[in-house]
C-alpha cells in the first residue's frame, strides 16, 4: 500500500510569485485535504476535494485554489505570495464513504523571501 | 465555529513517568475526535479516533478517553521515543474540515 506523497519537499519564492504543490493520494482514497502549518501551531484546514470537485474550504484568500484529477491526486496553487504564507503546507487523503481518518503526507515547507 | 485547545503546550518527563496530556473542544455535532503525533519537519501520523463519551482506544504506551467537553492521552511509562508533538483535532458538521489544537510537545528523557 502507497502511503501520501508530495512534491516538492522544500521551495523558496519570492513575494508576489506563484506556486503548486503536488500529492499523490494513499491507495484507494478518493478525497483529498489540504492544510496549512505555521512554526509552532496546529494544522489549519484549507479545502477539500472530493470527486474533483471543491467539498469545503476554511478561512482562505481566493488566491489559495486547488484541483483534483481522476486518479485523485492533486495540486495547491497559490497566487501572488506573501511572506505570511512561508509554512509546511500538508496533504491528506481519505476515503469518503470508509471512515473518517485522514492520512497525512510529508509536507511541503515553503519559504516566501 | 469549532475550537480545540490542548494542554499543557510542553511536557518533559523522565523515561518510565506516566502522564497526560489534555484537548478540550467546542464543536457543533462531534463526528469525530482525532490524536495525531508529529515528529519535527514531518506529516502528523495518526494514532486514534473516538466518536463518543465515554469511549477508549489503546495503542501501545498511548490510551485515548474521550468526555462531552474534552478528550485525554494517557502515556503509560513511556520511552525517549514517544518525544514528539501530539496533536488533537476534532470534525464537526462540516465534512471533512478537522479543526486541530496548536499540540503538546511531549519531550521524554532517558
């Protein structure tokens, strides 16, 4: 059984620039969650995509979008950068209809200079 | 809107010194509580989830209780291994949104 992937581990912006994020959802799974982590704080919740399609969303700018494939990877994009946004950024996959554990992958750590 | 707050935010012990860390939460229709540990520079990895008062799940050293207003991770004689954050989270009405604590950074010494 594959666990969650991502890619890439670590990125280094510059404000204002643009960035995506990729994950592989574990085997099986058909929804993916994608949270965002500050230095010394909990994970926060940004959306959720389940069937390609947006199933939720925290208290997130527009700029923060996201998509889903068919084999239910998917991909964070976030637009005009700003310093704030410099955090790990996580991906987790579930199955809908299977239970309510989400499984986490290894993050991606973005820094914005 | 849903809230967690977990305690104490550091915990040291010395190996074999059982203790406990707490989450309490305020959430509309609990669907679910969740503890995750999270190593330094890694993804939280699950550990357990309750969905109702009185329930307990048991992994190794780590035993979860959960209550109406808060859940405990009971560490029995625990190891310098079991040093790492625990995080707790809790699902509400809305689907699939966990809403985590900020963690307890559990440090264990040999």
């Amino acid at each position: 059984e594959t666990g969650v992937t991502q890619s890439p581990t670590h990125l280094i912006k510059t404000r204002g620039q643009q960035v995506t994020l990729r994950c592989s959802s574990q085997s099986g799974h058909n929804t993916v969650s994608w949270y965002q982590q500050a230095l010394g704080q909990g994970p926060q919740f940004i959306f959720q995509y389940y069937r390609e399609e947006e199933n939720g969303r925290g208290n997130f700018p527009p700029r923060f979008s996201g998509l889903q494939f068919p084999n239910y990877s998917s991909e964070l994009n976030v637009n005009a950068l700003e310093l704030d946004d410099s955090a790990l950024y996580l991906c987790a996959s579930s199955l809908r209809d299977g239970g309510d554990e989400q499984f986490f992958g290894p993050g991606t750590r973005l820094t914005v200079l | 809107e849903d809230q967690v707050t977990q305690s104490p935010e550091a915990l040291r012990l010395q190996e074999g010194e059982s203790s406990s860390l707490n989450c309490s939460y305020t959430v509309s229709g609990l669907r679910g509580l969740f503890w995750y540990r999270q190593d330094p520079g890694k993804g939280p990895e699950f550990l357990f989830t309750l969905y109702s008062a009185g329930e307990e799940k048991e992994k190794e050293r780590l035993k979860a209780t959960l209550t109406k207003k808060e859940s405990f991770l009971h560490i029995t004689a625990p190891k310098p291994e079991d040093s790492a954050t625990y995080l707790c989270a809790v699902r509400g009405a809305s689907y699939g949104k966990l809403t985590f604590g900020q963690g307890t950074i559990l440090t264990v010494h040999p």
